[in-house]
C-alpha cells in the first residue's frame, strides 16, 4: 500500500515545479507536458486568450455583421456579403487603350482606380465679335488676298479641299471657285445619288469616270444659268466600263454641249444618248466600243453633225449589215483613225472600198476579226491609202499570206498586225521579206481609248490623277 500511495502522490505534481522544471530543461518540459495530459483537462473558452493565438498565427475572427471593422482588431476579410457592398470593385479594371488624338482629353492625375481614366470635360462656347480681343496674335491668313489663298488651295489635294470649304464662309467661296476643279479622277469609286451633278456643276473640264459605278438620279436642275455657264465647260469624259444607266447619260449629255473627246466604252446606248452626243461640233475623239444599242438610226447624228472627228473606235459593237453599208459611205473625211474590228462576215471588200475613198487620208486602220475580207482589200488599201501607218488584219482568214508583201508599196506604213494568220516559220520569212514594218508587235488597239499601256494616270494626255501631299 505504501508503494501504491506514493507512486500515485508522484503524479500530483505542482505548478511550480513545473514552471521551474520547463526552464531548466527541453527534456523536462515534454516529459511534465505528458504527464499533464493524463489529468484530462480541457480549454477553456477565453475570449482573450483565443485572439491572441489567432493574432500570433496571423489569422482573425469573422463578425457577425458585415459592417463590424473593429472586431479584429484592425484586420479586414473580404467576404461576399462585403464585396457586393463595396462602392469600388475589389479588382481594378483593365485601363482604356487610346487613340493619340484622345490622349490629350483624358486626365491621369487620379489615384484612384475609377477615376485614373476619366475624360476631361472640355467647355465651348460660342464666341463673337467681342470675343476676338481675347486673342493677341495676328491672324495672317485674313491678310492674304483670295487670290493667294485659291493658290495654296491649287497645291493641296482633291478631298483636302472639301473639308477647307468647312472652315470659314470665305474660305467656301474660294472653294467654290472653278480653278480648283478643272480635272477630276473618280474612277474605280461609287457615286452616290446626286454627286454627279455636284461634280459636273463645280465646272470640271476633264473628268475620268473609269470603271466607276454611278447611282441614280443624277439631280440636275436643266435651269439656263447652269447650262451656259458650268454645265458645258466638259469637255474631256472618260466613261469606259462604268456602270451607269441610260437615263444617267441622256441627262449627262443633254447639258453637254462642248466635249471634245469622249470614251464609253462597253456601256448601254440609245438613239437619244447619240443625238445628244451629235450636238458636240467640236468632238475629235470618240470610243464607242463593245457599246450596245447602236444601229443607223442612232449613228446618224454623229456621222452627220461631227465634222472634226479624227479618232473613231466602233470595234465589237454588232452591228447589222445595214449599219455597216451606212457607215462605210458617211464616215466623216477628217478621219485620222479607225477601228473597225469586230464585224465577222458584215464588212466585205465593196465597204473596204467605200472607206478608202471617202477616208483617203487615214493612218491608222484595224479590220481584225473580218472574216470575208479578200487579198482585193490589200490591193485596195495599198493602192488607195498612202499615208497608212499601221494597219491590223488579225484573224482575216480568207486573205492569202503571200498577198500581205504587197503592202510594201505603201512607204509610211511601219507597223503590221496579222495575229492568227500565220505559223511562227512564215510570219519569220515575212519578216524577211518586210524588214522595215513592224509585225505583230502592238496586240491591242489604242484607237481613241483615254488609257493605254501602263499611264493609268492620265486620259488623252492629260493628267487627271493628282500627286497627295
């Protein structure tokens, strides 16, 4: 009993010891932590004593309310019920990329993130006469008289010139003015309803309309003052392969009575859009090819009233038997140049004849693609036409290979397309026997077209393509 009694008065162990023992030695301190856990005590719940374990392990107690801050002591937690109440978002939000004509409008002096992006409000007002004593510098450009100002308006480009009629009401009226748009280049664009009439009325003399689309109405008021002085001062059009309806044109040509050189090539025709175009005197140049719609009727016109034409392109129009006939005895004697190409089996040697003896004085000729041609149309042509530069027989099957020598006897003619007639042994031995003539080295004809080769920049010459500055 007595070894009982004291090895269980050796578990009873005080306070003080214990203290004593766990300072003196690490050993000592776990052995006496053990066998304090035989005495199955348990934690109290001390509020104290909790917040400062949570405080040592960098932890914090959730409030019951939201709204509670102090409860930690300093020590926040984003919880949901809190972030849906917050004012500012608990992520920044990405910053705004701006353009570099915005960044002068936005302010970066905020530190906050809602407020780093935010537009500068910019008041304007309305300012008059007696506002202009707010500025002390000179404005030079009131000095200028109109006349320098329509010369720096000369050196800038077409669409820099519209905006400038925005500025000022002077500076619209010298925008206004006719010199700034004597030639114009729209092709390869869409225009809108109206701004056909808008152009035509600025008093435009060379306007290139290529491969353009034009949309109806046209707007174009036929009042006399604009018929006398802007509407008529065209005188270049080049309409080749634009999409443009025949109502379009007749109002087009119906104003224009002072075109010199005129090209619509592959577009829709009528009798009333060629006697429209017969009211040109002047007219030197035209190209009518792949057009549809022509006939004698609608031919008549021109062959009649334009005396000066030099320039004529009536290639792969179609035209019947009739209108050919017609054609061969009214062409006009100021010819220079013609294309003919295109009419198969309608043109025969009694048209070839006709032509050389109304058109004597031709230097350039292009019968291709006519099929009943015979080597009589070489005697003709050699016999008749003396100032002959360059003449096209491409694909003329029933002229014989060993006439085409014949045309030596004309001494200017220097170039000779017969493409489709010969192999590449005979046309060699043609060659030879015609060393002077160029043979087959122009494929396609420039018989009054705006454009040829590589100068797409210019119609007829001149130059409609401006140089952006």
């Amino acid at each position: 009993m007595g070894k009982q009694k004291s090895a269980k008065n050796s578990r009873v162990i005080d306070k003080t010891d214990l203290k004593e023992n766990m300072e003196e030695k690490p050993c000592k301190r776990r052995k006496l932590e053990k066998d304090k856990s035989l005495k199955r005590t348990s934690w109290c719940e001390d509020d104290k004593s909790t917040k400062l374990i949570y405080t040592e392990m960098g932890l914090g107690l959730i409030s019951d309310s939201s709204d509670d801050t102090d409860s930690c002591d300093g020590l926040n937690e984003n919880t949901p019920a809190s972030a849906t109440q917050r004012s500012t978002p608990v992520v920044p939000a990405a910053p705004r990329i701006l353009k570099p004509s915005q960044r002068n409008n936005w302010s970066f002096t905020s530190t906050s993130s809602d407020d780093f992006f935010s537009p500068i409000k910019i008041h304007r007002k309305f300012r008059g006469k007696d506002d202009l004593d707010e500025y002390t510098g000179e404005d030079y450009i009131n000095k200028l008289l109109d006349e320098n100002i329509l010369y720096i308006f000369q050196l800038l480009p077409r669409f820099t010139i519209a905006k400038c009629a925005r500025v000022c009401r002077r500076w619209s009226r010298i925008v206004r003015e006719k010199a700034l748009w004597k030639k114009i280049d729209l092709s390869n664009k869409t225009l809108g309803a109206g701004t056909l009439g808008n152009v035509v009325h600025r008093g435009v003399k060379v306007l290139r309309l290529a491969k353009s689309e034009i949309l109806a109405p046209m707007n174009l008021e036929p009042t006399k003052d604009r018929e006398n002085l802007s509407m008529s001062s065209l005188q270049y059009l080049d309409l080749s392969m634009a999409t443009v309806s025949t109502d379009i044109l007749e109002q087009l040509f119906s104003i224009c009575h002072n075109l010199r050189k005129i090209s619509l090539e592959n577009c829709q025709l009528n009798e009333k859009i060629c006697s429209y175009m017969g009211q040109n005197r002047e007219l030197e140049c035209l190209n009518l090819s792949m057009c549809q719609g022509l006939n004698c009727d609608a031919l008549e016109p021109i062959m009649t009233n334009c005396k000066r034409l030099e320039s004529l392109n009536i290639g792969w129009t179609w035209l019947d038997r009739a209108s050919i006939v017609y054609l061969s005895d009214s062409f006009p004697t100021s010819l220079c140049k013609l294309n003919w190409s295109g009419c198969r089996e309608n043109i025969t040697d009694d048209e070839v004849v006709a032509l050389t003896r109304n058109c004597s004085k031709l230097k350039e000729l292009d019968l291709s693609d006519s099929t009943v041609l015979s080597c009589q149309s070489i005697h003709i042509i050699a016999e008749n036409m003396k100032e002959l530069e360059h003449l096209a027989l491409s694909r003329c099957y029933q002229i014989i290979p060993t006439t085409i020598p014949v045309l030596t006897r004309i001494k200017s003619l220097v170039a000779l397309e017969v493409y489709g007639m010969l192999r590449e042994v005979y046309l060699t031995h043609l060659q030879d026997t015609m060393p002077r003539i160029e043979i087959n080295k122009f494929p396609f004809s420039s018989v009054a077209r705006p454009t040829t080769g590589v100068r797409r920049t210019s119609i007829w010459g001149i130059r409609v393509r401006e140089n952006i500055v």
